[in-house]
C-alpha cells in the first residue's frame, strides 16, 4: 500500500491536482483492513423487497419526509421547476441514505478511497473517485476534516459519490460554495440535478403499486419488458384501489418484487433513474416505494404471509447453479439483482414454471436435483 501511495502521489498532480491539496489530503492516510472487508459482506442486500422495505421504508421517515418538505417548501418548488423532479422522490433519498444528515458515516473517507483504489477488486474505478474526492477539495467547496462519510466513500447527506459530487453538486442557496454535508437547499438542488442528468422526465411518474389478476402471462412481468398503459389494463391490470388504470400510451414494466402472488407495480421510465442511481433492484424499488407513500399513497398489499423466500446462503446456491446451466447472474453475491431476475425467469420458462423472475426454495430444489 505504501508503495501505492507514492504512486498516487503522482498520479494525482498529473491529473491536475494542486500539490498543496496532494500533502494536506494524503499524508499520514494508512490502509484499513476494515473497508474491505465491509465491501465484500454486503448480505444486506439480500433481503427481500418486505424485509428490506420493512426496515428502511418506515412510517417515522415518511413522516419525517413530509416535516422536511413543508419547511423547505420554497426550495423544493424550485427545485422542481427547473429540473422536474418531485419533493417526495428527493426526500426518499435524503431519508434512506443519510435520516437526514444523522447518518452520513463516521469514517475518513478519503482514507476509504486509498483504500479501496488501492484493492484489486475495484481498484480503476475507486481511483478515479479518489481523483475526484481530491479535486472537491482543491476547488475550495470542503476541506480534507469535512470528508466524513460511509465505508465506500460517498459523500453528503444525500451519499453521493465524490465523482457525481464533484460534476451535479450545485451551489443552490448562493453562498459560493457546494456543501451537501450542511446547506439543505444545496441538498435538494443538487439531488434534483443528478436525477435529471439520470434521465428524470418531467410531469411522469416511477412506481405505481397495482392489482394484478390470479391468470395472466407472468412472463411479461419483467424490467426488461415495457407495455402501455393501454395494453396492461386490457390484461386485467388495475390501480391499487381496484379502480381501472389511465389508458394511454405511457409505457412501464410490471414489476413482481415477491412474486405473483406479492406486491406488485408498475415500474415507468423515471424507474430507471432510480437503477442508475443504485444498480440493487431492492433498494432502488425501496426508495421508489417510500417515495410514494411521502407523496400520500396508501401502504402496498403485502400478499400472503407465508410467501416462501430465500436465505442469503441459499440465493447463492441458486446463483451457482443458474451459472451452471450457463446463465448470467453477474457476482455471485447472494443478491437477487436484475441479471438473477432475468436467470430466473428464464429457466422458469424452461422448466414450464409459471415465469415471474422470482426465486423460491422450490425452484432452487428443482434445480440442485437435476445438477
């Protein structure tokens, strides 16, 4: 590492950092064991939408949500005049990645990003977000002390990473700096702005919860697949309430987080902003969900009780054995994302199951019997 070190240390005024920011920001930063270690356990992604949703898309933080919204109003408005994007969906965020500023991290970020640049696994990406971390700092908007965060070294209250901090963070209360760890406006400006630059539409929604019938096709119930409105109402697809949907041409997916006989919505284009911003199916659908309920929806119809699930040991058994058979679940990380969703669903098909994309000790049964 320490090797390392010395080359990064020029590296980075190669790259245009000044040497001043180099010696204030890197002398005396050491390796921690810890930051690697919390980068390869990350079992909490592995719950499934209830559980993770249970715990994160709580009644205090909607309601914290709402208290945040009436008192930064105007800002909001703003906000959502010149990028389009709704209070409720910046507040979710603010809400699930930091409750508001009391739980940004308490570790030296710039300590994690040598870290983690320096480590095989990611190492080209983690040095380019060092590079920017260093750059933040040169610019003058936050001092090497302020760089307090979580383990993977994002930054600020809404947790973004210090190449999105240093390219969509905005000075939005006029005080010539960008500061996401203390200016709410800056917060609320500059979420809104890299949502949009995530390709946000203006006026359209993201999720919307909805009843499905017991028979259909479950095989068009996949991100990957987009229908208008039109086309799944004619398939029986109705609103949450019962009440038939808008029939138009607005396209979404039928997304089924706990199978057919769970929650369901429809997931529109700005769903796909929310996957940009985080790539976990879970979380993204998390933060889309809670910001629904801000914005006044009612709780989501949870299913049965006894909708079967997987551990986070046994969604990577079902993972190595999607391998097997030559399908592409990305990591084998025990995190039931898009490209296990889309494994899953195509060996349903294959195996004459009923093709919802959702993993059960049934199907994983099947599949161990006949490797």
């Amino acid at each position: 590492f320490s090797n390392w070190m010395k080359g990064f240390r020029r590296e980075a005024p190669a790259s245009g950092i000044s040497k001043r920011t180099v010696r204030r920001a890197l002398n005396g930063l050491t390796y921690d064991a810890r930051i690697i270690r919390r980068d390869r356990r990350q079992s909490f992604f592995a719950l499934s939408f209830l559980d993770f949703s249970d715990k994160l898309a709580t009644i205090s933080r909607q309601k914290a949500g709402r208290r945040r919204i009436k008192k930064y109003r105007k800002t909001f408005d703003r906000a959502e005049r010149e990028y389009g994007v709704p209070a409720a969906v910046i507040t979710a965020y603010w809400a699930l990645e930091s409750d508001f500023g009391t739980g940004m991290g308490k570790r030296s970020v710039l300590r994690s990003l040598a870290t983690l640049a320096y480590d095989c696994r990611r190492g080209d990406m983690f040095r380019e977000q060092f590079l920017a971390a260093l750059e933040i700092i040169d610019r003058g908007d936050l001092q090497p002390s302020d760089m307090i965060g979580s383990w993977a070294g994002e930054l600020g209250q809404t947790q973004m990473m210090p190449v999105h901090y240093r390219n969509h963070a905005i000075d939005y209360n006029g005080d010539g700096r960008v500061n996401l760890f203390k200016s709410p406006a800056d917060i609320i400006g500059s979420t809104a702005k890299y949502l949009k630059h995530l390709g946000w539409r203006r006026g359209e929604p993201w999720v919307e919860e909805v009843r499905v019938p017991s028979k259909m096709d479950w095989s068009q119930s996949d991100l990957k697949t987009m229908h208008s409105r039109s086309q799944w109402a004619k398939w029986g697809v109705k609103r949450a309430n019962g009440k038939p949907l808008i029939q138009d041409d607005l396209r979404a997916s039928l997304v089924l987080p706990m199978g057919r006989r769970g929650p369901a919505f429809l997931a529109y284009h700005n769903f796909r902003a929310y996957l940009k911003w985080n790539e976990s199916f879970t979380y993204s659908l998390t933060a889309a969900y809670l910001a629904t309920r801000i914005a006044g929806a009612k709780q989501m119809r949870r299913g049965p009780k006894n909708i079967p699930k997987l551990t986070y040991q046994q969604n990577k058994r079902l993972q190595r054995q999607l391998v097997r058979r030559g399908y592409d679940v990305g990591a084998i990380d025990g995190k039931i994302g898009a490209k296990t969703r889309e494994a899953v669903k195509a060996v349903q098909i294959k195996l004459g199951l009923p093709a919802d994309s959702y993993p059960t000790p049934h199907l994983l049964s099947l599949l161990s019997r006949r490797s």
